[in-house]
C-alpha cells in the first residue's frame, strides 16, 4: 500500500489547527474548574461532548468507571474485508485530574486522536484510534485500573504527552509506591502510670529515623519520602495510635521491589521494637517508565525535521530529575512512548525555568505560548501514531523491540 506522507502531514497538521480555538477553551476551562481524582465530572463531560461532535464513538464512563472515557474512530478502510490482516489500533490518552499544567495534557491527547483520525480519512487509509480518558492520575492511578480492565488491549502502541520546562522523549520517570502505616498502642496518663503506655508514636518516630537511615545505603536513582500524619492528642498521653504516609521510588522494577521489601521491613520492625500492632496498606504502585526506542525515534525525528524543535542529548535528557506516573505501568504492558514538551516558545528556550506543577507552572500553562506548544507536540506525536498505524513493518519492529528489552 503506498503511503503520501505529506499528504497524512498535512491532514493531520489541518485537523489540529482547525480545532485549536475550540481546544484552547476546553483547556481553558478545565483549568477553571479543578477536579480530583475520580471525581473530574466537569472535564469528563466538556471532552467528551466535543470528542462525540468530531466524530468519535464515545464510551462514557468507560469499564464502570465513573469519569473515564473511550473515544474510538475506525476509518472505512478498515472495514474492508481485503485490509482486514493489516488494520491496527493506535493508542492515546488524556489525563484531567486536578494539577497544574494538566489541562494541557488533556486537550494534547484529544489533539493527536483528532489529527490521526483525519489523516486516516484524507487519504482513504485503513486504522483505528482509540483516545483512552484517564482520571485520577494523581492519586491512584487511573491508568493501572483501567490496564487491568482491558482499555488497553489490542492497541499496536499507545503515546501521550506532558508539558515541562524542557522538551525531552528520554526522560527517566520513575517506579513508586505509596504506602501508609499505622501503629497502635495504649493510651495511659504520662505522669502517673506511664508504664502502663505503649507508645504508638514511638513506634512511628522509630520507622521514620529507620528510612532515614536506609537513604545511606539506597541507589543515588533511588527516593524514598515520609511523613507523619498523626502523633497523638495530647502531650500528657502516651499516644495510642499513630499514622505515617511513605512513598519509595527507584529506576528499576527490580530495584523498586526491594526498596518496598527494605521499607516493609523497617515498620514491621519499628512496631516489635515498641510492642505495639502495625497495619500497613499499599495504596499504589506506579512502574518504572519504559519508553519505546523505536517510537521515541519517530517522534524526535518529527519534532525536530517538522516543528524546529530542537532537544539535547540522550543522556543529558535521562538524566533529569522527574516524578513518576501510571504511564510507567501501561510501558511495561504494551510499547509505548511519553515525551514531555516545553511550555515556552521555541526562541525562548532556556533551562528549568518553573517547577513542574507549581503555581507558577499553572499560570504559565494558560499562556497562549503554552496552547501552540502543546499542539505542535501534538502534531508530532500524531505522525508518530501514523508511522505505528501504516508504515509498513515499523508495528511489528516495534512490538519486537517491546518483547526484546522486557
């Protein structure tokens, strides 16, 4: 099947275009409105609206879920029984839980579905696009539940983006897990019958100095953060319970599991050294982020030959400090890309200019400057989808580069 590149180009470019006005409001908007993990019923609605009005097939709600959705698009061609050995399925999501900056990569998801589903209608060619809503990134992650329900299945490759200071495809977003620990003891009057106390609060004071401690021997990759959220109620009683919140991270799986082990260990041990009763509970567990060699490929040569953006070094872009995200376990599930993109103008490039997700990256993402780099990045990361979707063979290398460094 002969493929017009520039003709799936410019398709594509046209269609995102042609929506900035309207995506520039849905951003708008959502930053206007912040929602909370699992409860973005505002974004939910607003996106979904325009993705039906575009022409998507849209599953609201998606796998019982309230606030997650699926937008689909399969182009005729696909329906014809002679394409039926080739027709793919490209992958897209969106995030709209409450963030600075996350607007942005709302309406970049929709950005890259729409240019793809045009592209595929201008030049007659077989595909699928499937758009996946994913709430709830912050907290839980959206994206784990919905791995585990089936959203992404059948998918040749699935790619999003996310704003920053700088652009990078290389970035390394680490593995983390969120656990929370409580301790209990007995409460007794400190001045009169302390003896008769079990000190849950030491128990928690215990842990925390003991993950302090394990910093010395951790991987310089590695992170490891604590807090204690309650300590007692009074001064003159010996705390009867206590609570504490502590997230681990690491590079890789591997090293990720025995941080957990390590951390598990440390409050098993700070309760039998106080005598007192621990419950701990894992409330999330993001992998490592695995980007694709051949798709993050596709997608610099785009950026850079298409849009003038220009990015540094490989090495110097793993090596910037990142957080982590559930895109990590979606990468270890199926090939997969997640590029960060600049949020200032392309003359204007310098070095970690404002904090991920701080008031002042909120405030620049509403720029207009903000708005076009989130669509040229969207621009890039549709002809990436287009290369999974109809260049002949690049699927199949990329699926064998997935199996191959698992």
């Amino acid at each position: 099947m002969f493929i017009d590149h520039a003709a799936l180009k410019l398709a594509s470019d046209e269609a995102i275009d042609k929506a900035s006005g309207a995506l520039r409001h849905i951003s708008l908007e959502i930053h206007s409105h912040p929602e909370l993990g699992w409860k973005e019923h505002f974004a939910h609605k607003i996106l979904t609206d325009f993705l039906e009005e575009q022409g998507f097939k849209v599953t609201r709600g998606a796998f019982g879920l309230e606030t997650a959705f699926i937008a689909e698009y399969e182009s005729p061609e696909a329906t014809k029984p002679e394409n039926a050995h080739c027709v793919l399925t490209v992958g897209y999501c969106s995030e709209y839980d409450a963030l600075p900056g996350v607007d942005l990569i709302a309406i970049s998801g929709v950005a890259a579905a729409l240019g793809t589903k045009a592209a595929l209608e201008k030049t007659q060619s077989p595909g699928r696009v499937r758009l996946i809503g994913t709430p709830a990134e912050e907290t839980t992650g959206g994206k784990v539940d919905l791995l585990k329900l089936g959203a992404f299945e059948g998918l040749a490759g699935c790619l999003m983006l996310h704003p920053a200071n700088t652009d990078n495809m290389y970035v390394t977003m680490l593995g983390a897990g969120h656990l929370e620990v409580e301790y209990f003891g007995e409460a007794a009057q400190a001045s009169t019958w302390p003896w008769k106390g079990v000190n849950a609060l030491d128990a928690m004071i215990n842990a925390y100095n003991g993950l302090a401690v394990l910093r010395q021997q951790m991987l310089p990759t590695s992170r490891l953060h604590c807090i204690i959220t309650k300590g007692g109620v009074a001064a003159n009683i010996i705390p009867e319970y206590a609570s504490g919140a502590v997230m681990y991270r690491a590079v890789k799986n591997a090293d990720l599991n025995k941080l957990r082990d390590q951390v598990v260990a440390i409050l098993e041990a700070a309760a039998e050294s106080t005598g007192c009763r621990v419950a701990i509970r894992k409330k999330m567990e993001y992998a490592p982020l695995k980007n694709n060699a051949l798709m993050a490929e596709k997608y610099v040569h785009h950026m850079e030959t298409s849009y003038g953006v220009r990015f540094q070094p490989r090495a110097v872009q793993e090596s910037r400090p990142s957080g982590s995200t559930d895109m990590g376990n979606v990468s270890q599930a199926l090939p997969a890309i997640h590029p960060l993109f600049s949020m200032v103008s392309l003359e204007s490039r310098t070095d970690l200019i404002y904090p991920a997700h701080s008031a002042v990256f909120a405030e620049k993402a509403q720029l207009p400057v903000a708005h076009e780099a989130a669509l040229r990045a969207a621009k890039g990361l549709a002809l990436t989808g287009l290369d999974l979707l109809l260049q002949a063979g690049f699927a199949s290398q990329v699926r064998d580069d997935f199996e191959r460094t698992k």
